[in-house]
C-alpha cells in the first residue's frame, strides 16, 4: 500500500515534483510514495526485527519492477545509506539507489563492480525511466557474454601500405572491451605515435555502440585542430551506422542525440555541469597526458561512467626526495595514477620501441650538428656585453660583461647567426623539398629560422608560401592552411618552424626529417616530437627517416634509436600539481634582440586565395573588435540577415551548414577575421563564432571568468564528499573566493576571516574549520589548484 502523494511531507514533495516535471515520472503509476512491502521470509533470519519497510520514494517499469529506490531524509547518513545496500536492495533489488539531503543527492548503482562498487557518489540529476531501462539494457548485454563484432576494415586487419595485419590493435581493441565488461572503472592504453590511435579508438567505439554496450561516448581532445581530425578522418569511417559530432559551447544541446561526442577539453570545462552524469557510456581521453590537470579531473569526476586514456607517452609523478606529498595530488599529473594503473602497467602497451622492432614505424638515425656557438653556450656560456636591436640593427651596449647558456638561448634574444646556421645545414643533409618539422625555442625563434631557410632556399619570396613557414598558432586559419599544405608531399612549404603546435597529434606521414633547435627536459615531449616522423609512407618511399640535433638534445636524452630509455618522470614538490607559469627568460646576448612578433594585441588579418596567402596587416585589438561588430551590425547579406533573425530565438543553436556561412562571411575582405581571431579578441578561447555574434548583438554576453569560476565551483561541490553543513559553508563564500580569483588576486583563509562582514555572514574561522575536521586551510588551498589554474594558463 501506497501513501497519497498528498500526504507527502515538504522534504519529498520537491523531489516528486522534480521527478514528475524534469523525469516524467507518473505518481501511482511508475512513482510510488512511501509504499510498504513486508520481509520476506528468506530475509527474516537476517532482518528478524523488521516486519517491512517503507522506502521514501519508490520508481518502478511498466511492468510493476522495482528499478531504483530513494530515501528523502539523511538524518543518520551512515545508517540510511546502508539500509539502501542492504535490506532495501536485498529486498526488492532495485539497479539504482538515490539518498537526498537539502544540499545533495547521492546515488549508487548496484551494478558497479571494482574499486568503484564501494561508495555512493555525489551528482546533481535524476534519470527517466528510459534512461534506467537503456543502463539495465545495456547491462544484461554485457552479462551475456555475447561476441562483440570488430570492424578490421578500420583498425585491427590488413593494411596493404605496409603489408601486414596490425594485429595488435585488434589485441588492443578486445582488452579494453574486456575490462569494460568487467567493470574496469579507469583503463590506459600506451600506443606509439604513427601506431593508428585514432583508428584503434574508432573500432572500439564502433564495436560498443554496435553490440549496444553503449548508446553514447565522449571522445576528448585538447585542441580544436584535433576535434576536426577526429570527426572528419575518423569517426567519418562510421558515420553511416553511428552519428558524431563536434560540441562546441553554442551546438551542445541541439547535438545530445548524437552516439559520439567530440569535444575539446576547454569547452568540456565549461559545459560539463549543464550535462546529466549519466550522460555518456564511455570517455575517451586523447593524448591524456596533456588533457588533464587539477580542474580538469574535476570534469571527469562529474561523469559516471568509465575512462580510457590514449597516449604514446605515459608519464609518473613520484615526489621530491625527503619530501611527501598527497597520493590524490600526484594522481592528477600521474597518467598511470589517473587511469587506474597504479602498478605502472597499461591495460595495454606497444611503444616505439616495440613498433620499430616489429616493423610498423620507421628506424632512424640522429646527427649531432652543432656549431661552434652552440658548442661554446653549452659549455662555457656566451660572453656578451651589449645587443643589437631587431629592426635598425643598432648595438646597445650593457654596461658589463655578461654571460648566455644554451638553456636561455633562443628565448628572447636570438643569435640571427646560429639560424643561419641551422638553415645552411639544412641545406648540406637534405634534399631540396624533402618535408622537415624544425622544432624552435619560442614563436620568435621560429620565425627568425623560417627567415633564415627562406634566405638560404628560395630566390623569389614574392609569394607566399615560401620554402619555410613558422606554425605557431593554434586556432589560426593561416596556420592551418599552412598545416594542410604541408601534409602534401610535393607542395611549399617543405620546412615548418614550430615550438610544439606540431609535437603531438599531426599525421605527415611524408616527413623524412625531425630537426632540433632548441632543448627540452620533458622526456614525454621529445618521445612526442620525434614520433612526428615515425610513420612509415610507402607511397613516398619514405621507410625510415632521420633527426637532425643542432643543440645536443639527443645525447641529453640517451636515444637509443627507438626512443629514449630515460624515464619519464615528473618530481613533485608539495601543492607543485599546480602548473606553472613560465615567466620570461631575462638572458642578455650579443647577437640578436627581438621583441615578440605576435603581440598580445595585434591581431593578424590574411587574404587567402587557392595555393597564394596575402598577409594584410596587423591591427590592434580593439580595432579588430569595431571592424567584426561594425561589419555584423550593417551587413544585409541574406545569409546574415537570416542569422541575425535567428539570433533573436532564446538559445537557437546553429546548424553546421549555417555555422560554416558564418565563418565564410568572417572571413571576407571587409572583416578578414577569422574564429581563432574572434577567441583571442575576447580572450574567449573556448567560445564559438556563434557565441560572438551573440554578444556582439547584445543577445547572450560572453561569460565573465569570475562567471566561469562561478558555475564550475558549484559543480565541485557537489561533485566531492562534502557534507550538507560544508556545502553551505562552501556556497557562502563563493562570491568572495571567485571575485579574487577573477581579478587575479590571491586569496586564503585569512582573506576570507579577516573581514568582519564577511566574519560575520560566515561565521568564527575555528567554528569553520572544526566543520572541515582541521582541514578548512587545505580545502581552500585545493579551490585554488582547481580554478586558478585555469586563469593563470
């Protein structure tokens, strides 16, 4: 017998009605209010005191099977929440349990298994009874042990360019399935670059949704250029049976009914909060040892399901010698730690080495070229006691002697000389249009040695491109053109100059030269930087390839000519999980001064016209900012007339053919902008050329940072174990800690308890803290980590 829902007390009636308005949930029907149901007399022995018990809320099917149970008051936590595990589950084994505070909901579903089957966990929605019906669905096809079919026309057959089957991505492929069924929580695969990550992720994910072990899945990349591969390149390959798509801040919503989710880290950190859990079956982590830091694990917290990791380079953190520091602080810098490989073992792993071995990637061999400078920096130091300025040339003197190492040369004093150099060598050890990456030490660097191969290659620099191009822009649509040309064998340019917009994640198969100006420490990076030549590519007759080292960067990381057997390791001091951010090298040489060639605000406009690019000027930002407002406002162009009306409706989201009019009238001669233009003028860098307009229009303003901070604090909150009684604490302060944050200030608990309002509206620091168990100071200092990264990247 069920109670009358309008007897339900003021804690339960907000839940119904949640359930009934957000869930369609039907009261009497599949919602049953404080229904009683005796002991069965199996369960008697164990539940001898109990005649029956009266769960808060009960949801059920159609068909009167109880699927999830909800208690409405945590009076006794510890005690509800074992009512729900045990006799509430034995007796009426519901899949789901929900147990609702004031401030929370917490929900355990019987079904996890591992590591993770232990503890109810925090979120901030309900499911419907389709979504409930779809997990039980997708649950009972795991247990069947039914086979799973793998498509080996994309990942796992035989690839005629090499002539053999890449068997091992097959392997790859039913490992992580199997640990899927299994439960497995947090998986890791370690694969080579030029090993077809890609494709390998492709087939598994058509080989989950096609099986219906899942209905959908995020696929996560940390930059835009990586968003279109992924979507165009590979999940193009399944298309016709499994729709994807790349979400973007303004598409997200129209685009939930998509089975695959591509979306860049940046904007997952701002519209994680707006999506379910639930949401997705599976995440997959690209290039996971970059996508992940202290916010970002947030994000990935949010969601209820498991994660797979994809690297070529794996990295552990351990700490600084004589110091210790929290195990959760290294698991987030940890990519072992954060994918569920403790033990250091991927759930699976074929690396460079083992490619190289068994003939999938190219051997190579590095040369040594040093120059007698360079030799001179690493040993000695460059004596120098004045400069010469970048554009007249003349000397200004110092006023003493000073002293360069290789470490600082090349950041923001540059020796013309040494690139010359450079390009001279390049000249002697290759053939003329053979594809080259040339990896520099800043953006300045690199377009000081594009200059430099230009001078020493090309007769007539009349027309762009030249022989030499610098890549050292993300969202740029030069830069990415330039990127597009360079992919082509037979087609300037033939040498790029980069810092690292090229080190991961660039498929140029045809490159037959990985080139090295300038040193890094990270292990991981060079692993990354020379895995940009490892693809074999037999249509070029390219087998092997080699890496040119004008500064000693091989010998310092001990190549093997597979790699690097050096560890790659990163020490931590403690609270150093935050990254940090680099200041500006204050070197003094005597060569070559420049000041940085992409200014903060300038904003550089481009003509491009088939094989042709014509740079047109560079204008300040605000310039840029009147120009696309001014443009938009005016225009009459049909197309932007119409998306300008639409504009109007509350929260229309584009299509992708309207989406590409907008940029294609972007990118026209009264504007010459582009969306990375756009982002960098409204220091806006997740944002979409849809979200401009809008707030260009006056429709929908771009959110301030102390905004963002705002809505991802929330979601923090309630995403970690945190008590009613914290959460409020919590929630008092936010105004105060996101309005420092957001000006950039630094804040502590001193800040927030030396005020006297704020003293006042908060309470005593040590009543605080004795809510936080002694630990107030440590959860601040954790806000910190979590949302100052963001501001200060």
């Amino acid at each position: 017998m069920s109670k009358k829902i309008n007897e339900a007390t003021s804690t339960d009636l907000p839940i119904i009605q949640r359930l009934v308005n957000e869930y369609g949930w039907k009261v009497g029907d599949t919602l049953l209010y404080q229904p009683i149901y005796d002991i069965s007399e199996n369960l008697k022995k164990d539940y001898g005191n109990l005649k029956n018990i009266r769960p808060d809320i009960v949801l059920q099917d159609l068909n009167g099977e109880v699927i999830a149970v909800i208690e409405n008051n945590l009076d006794k936590e510890n005690k509800d929440l074992l009512k729900l595990r045990t006799v509430v589950t034995h007796l009426l084994k519901p899949r789901f349990l929900y147990a609702c505070s004031a401030e929370r909901i917490l929900f355990y579903d019987n079904a996890w298994k591992g590591l993770d089957a232990g503890e109810f966990k925090q979120i901030t929605n309900f499911m419907s009874l389709e979504e409930m019906k779809l997990k039980i669905e997708q649950q009972k096809k795991i247990a069947s042990n039914k086979e799973i079919t793998i498509d080996t026309t994309i990942a796992g057959g035989f690839d005629p360019s090499i002539g053999k089957e890449r068997y091992y991505q097959l392997q790859c492929i039913r490992t992580i399935i199997e640990n899927y069924k299994a439960g497995k929580q947090k998986m890791l695969i370690h694969m080579a670059t030029g090993l077809g990550k890609t494709r390998t992720a492709v087939a598994l994910v058509k080989a989950l949704l096609g099986s219906g072990l899942c209905k959908r899945i995020l696929f996560v990349v940390d930059r835009r250029m990586l968003a279109k591969q992924s979507v165009d390149d590979g999940f193009a390959l399944i298309s016709r049976e499994h729709t994807s798509s790349w979400i973007t801040t303004s598409n997200f919503r129209a685009r939930k009914h998509a089975s695959i989710h591509v979306v860049v880290i940046d904007t997952l950190e701002l519209i994680h909060s707006d999506l379910p859990s639930n949401f997705y079956d599976l995440i997959i982590v690209d290039e996971c040892h970059r996508s992940i830091n202290v916010n970002r694990k947030l994000i990935f917290d949010h969601f209820l399901c498991p994660r797979v990791g994809l690297t070529a380079t794996p990295r552990i953190a351990t700490p600084k010698e004589g110091t210790e520091v929290d195990e959760e602080d290294l698991a987030i810098i940890d990519t072992y730690k954060l994918f569920g490989c403790e033990t250091g073992e991927p759930d699976f792993q074929f690396d460079m080495d083992r490619g190289i071995s068994k003939g999938f990637l190219a051997p190579y061999k590095p040369i040594e070229l040093l120059s007698s400078l360079i030799q001179e920096a690493e040993e000695d130091g460059i004596s120098f006691d004045h400069v010469l300025e970048p554009k007249e040339k003349y000397i200004i003197a110092l006023g003493a002697e000073k002293k360069l190492k290789l470490e600082q040369l090349n950041r923001k004093f540059i020796s013309e000389e040494n690139c010359l150099r450079i390009a001279e060598e390049l000249k002697k050890n290759t053939q003329y249009g053979e594809k080259v990456i040339l990896f520099g030490v800043s953006q300045a660097h690199c377009i000081e040695l594009a200059k430099a191969v230009n001078k020493v290659f090309e007769k007539d620099l009349s027309e762009k491109p030249y022989y030499a191009e610098a890549v050292i822009s993300e969202n740029n649509e030069l830069n990415e053109t330039l990127k597009a040309w360079f992919k082509k064998p037979y087609q300037k340019p033939y040498v790029v100059t980069s810092v690292d917009i090229l080190s991961t994640g660039v498929d140029i198969p045809c490159v037959r030269y990985i080139a090295f100006a300038g040193l890094t420490k990270s292990v991981g990076k060079y692993i990354q930087m020379v895995g940009r030549g490892t693809r074999l590519d037999p249509k070029t007759g390219k087998f092997s390839f080699t890496v040119l080292d004008f500064v000693g960067l091989c010998r310092r990381m001990e190549d093997n000519g597979k790699g690097t057997l050096k560890e790659n390791k990163k020490v931590v001091k403690p609270g150093d999980q935050k990254p940090k951010v680099p200041g500006t090298p204050q070197p003094k040489g005597d060569y070559f001064l420049i000041d940085n060639p992409d200014p903060a605000h300038l904003i550089q406009r481009v003509e491009i016209h088939g094989d042709s690019i014509i740079v047109k000027d560079n204008i300040p930002i605000e310039e840029a900012k009147r120009i696309f407002e001014e443009e938009l406002k005016k225009t009459q162009e049909p197309v932007m007339a119409d998306l300008k009306t639409k504009a109007e409706q509350a929260d229309y989201q584009p299509t992708d053919e309207e989406m590409a009019k907008l940029l294609d009238w972007l990118s026209k001669p009264n504007t010459f902008l582009d969306e990375g233009h756009l982002q960098k003028m409204y220091d806006f860098p997740e944002g979409s050329a849809w979200d401009f307009l809008l707030h260009a229009l006056g429709k929908k303003k771009i959110p301030t940072p102390k905004e963002r901070i705002e809505k991802n604090y929330l979601s923090y909150i309630h995403t970690y174990d945190f008590t009613d009684e914290q959460i409020v604490v919590l929630k008092k302060i936010k105004d105060i800690f996101a309005s420092n944050l957001a000006s950039k200030r630094s804040i502590d608990e001193k800040d927030i308890f030396g005020n006297p309002i704020y003293e006042r509206l908060i309470g005593s620091y040590d009543d605080i803290n004795k809510k936080f168990d002694g630990k107030f100071n440590l959860v601040i200092n954790d806000l910190k980590q979590t949302f100052g990264n963001r501001l200060n990247a």
